[in-house]
C-alpha cells in the first residue's frame, strides 16, 4: 500500500509540474536470464508506461509500471509484472539531446512477487519542444525461487511533456 501511495503522490506531483515533469512509452526487445545449473535466456519483450519527476536540473524520481512477455512458448503461463521506482541522474541536458542513467527498486509478480533492483542507461531526443524519441538499455534483476534472474531490455519509445 506504501507503494502505491507513494506512486499515486510522484504522478500527482508530475502532472501539476508542467516542463519539470516527462511521462513516456516504450517496448521493448530483450531476454530473460537465470543464473544457475539450469540457467538459460529466452527471447521476450517488455512494454510499459512511466514518469520522471525532476527534483533539479540534473536528478529526477520516477516510476513506471509495465510487462515482460516471453518471446516464445506459453503466453499466458509466462507474463511477467514489473513495477519499479528509480532515480535519474542527466548527464547532459540540452534542449535536443538529454543522456541519463537511471537505477531502483524493482517489484516483479506473477505467480510470485520478488523484489530486486534495476539500472539502465539511455537518451531522449527531442525532435519538438513536448514530444521526444526515447531510446534505454535497463537490466531488472531479481531472486526468484532461489535464482538470480535477470530482465533485460533495449527500449524504444516515445517521451513527452
């Protein structure tokens, strides 16, 4: 419930702040990964929606909520959850190009619920004031029944304001 409260408050905040606030969409290609004696990754895709806050210039709060499905065998059996809050630092922010790297806490359910970590690298490009290309590479990492699993995505989408 603290979790959602919390999600509730930043989103709030993020629609009444006008250019300090960005919301986006993305999918994204990937692969699900453990780490073990019956390790493996499968194909998969990640979609998923989301806001950053930004507190300053450079650091930003976000959150987002989205999907892993699995990119071959059993739909319904292999979707995955994922909802995660993180921090953004912008490395260079300019009116066109604006790199950052961004990590959190992650919360992964299905049949289970894991909590775990995340982190990326990525980049808006803002070919009109409000409406921009997003482009991220983010790894979400959780134990699960004992096996460290990793989420990996290269993202594609859009980001606006």
């Amino acid at each position: 419930m603290r979790l959602f409260s919390l999600a509730l408050v930043l989103l709030c905040c993020a629609a009444a702040s006008g250019q300090n606030a960005r919301g986006y969409v993305f999918f994204a290609p990937g692969a699900e990964s453990a780490q073990g004696a019956n390790g493996g990754s499968v194909h998969a895709y990640g979609t998923g929606i989301g806001g950053e806050l930004l507190l300053s210039p450079r650091i930003g709060a976000g959150i987002e909520g989205g999907a892993f499905v699995p990119g071959e065998g059993k739909f319904s059996n292999g979707v995955v959850g994922m909802f995660s809050t993180n921090a953004y630092v912008h490395i260079l922010r300019d009116r066109a190009f604006d790199p950052y790297l961004t990590g959190g806490y992650s919360l992964i359910f299905r049949d289970f619920t894991a909590n775990g970590g995340n982190f990326g690298v990525g980049a808006n490009y803002w070919f009109r004031e409000k409406l921009g290309l997003l482009i991220e590479g983010r790894d979400h990492v959780a134990s699960i029944h004992n096996v460290t699993n990793h989420f990996w995505e290269i993202r594609i989408g859009l980001t606006f304001q």
